[in-house]
C-alpha cells in the first residue's frame, strides 16, 4: 500500500504563485489587487509599509469611533492622503508620512474620550 498522499494541482499552482520570487503577499489596509496609485503599489510592494499602514488604518478606525468629531477625522484623513500623494516619490517619503500620520493619530485617540 502506497502512503502518497495527493495533494490538489490548484493548491500547488497556488503555492508556486506565492513562492515566485516578485511576487508580494503583504497585506495593507486595502485591496493591493486595486492597487493604481505610486504611493499604494510601493505599499503593496513593501512589509514594512504595509505594517505602518495597517496600523495607521486600525488607529484611524479608533479615531472614528471615539471621537465626537469623526466628519472632521474623515476630512484629516483625505486632507494627508492628498498631501502625501502629491509629494511623496519615494518609500522613504511614503515611510516618513506613515510614521508621522500614525503619531498624530495616536495622539488624537489619547485625548479622545472613551466611548
């Protein structure tokens, strides 16, 4: 008797997809699928950024539900990616960006009071 196990040929398709080397399998806080942007490829392409931007987007998503103002938290939010679309060109750019967007929510979600 045979032990040989048969393993499913969509499975192994699938895992040699994800092993190809320039394949990315981060995960950001959107659809890297739909990815259009310069600025969401290079997150899309990147673990540590897409880590930085999954964390500003839970912290964002604290923000909302806790603050009294949250229309005035949607209008931060768009104001910064705009600002960030418009100048960053590089990872180091979009890195920086993340990293300071992450303080001011943090900061935003201290003072906040608890729900």
């Amino acid at each position: 008797m045979n032990n040989t196990r048969c393993v499913s040929f969509p499975f192994v398709v699938a895992l040699l997809i994800l092993c190809l080397p320039g394949t990315n399998v981060f995960a950001a806080s959107f659809d890297c699928a739909k990815a259009t942007t310069f600025q969401e490829q290079t997150i899309c392409k990147s673990p540590e950024l897409s880590h930085l931007d999954q964390e500003m987007a839970a912290l964002y998503k604290a923000v909302l539900s806790t603050s009294p103002r949250p229309e005035q938290i949607k209008d931060e939010q768009r104001q910064w990616l705009a600002i960030r679309s418009q100048l960053c060109a590089d990872a180091a750019c979009i890195k920086t960006s993340l990293e300071y967007r992450i303080r001011e929510l943090q900061a935003i979600y201290e003072t906040n009071p608890a729900p």
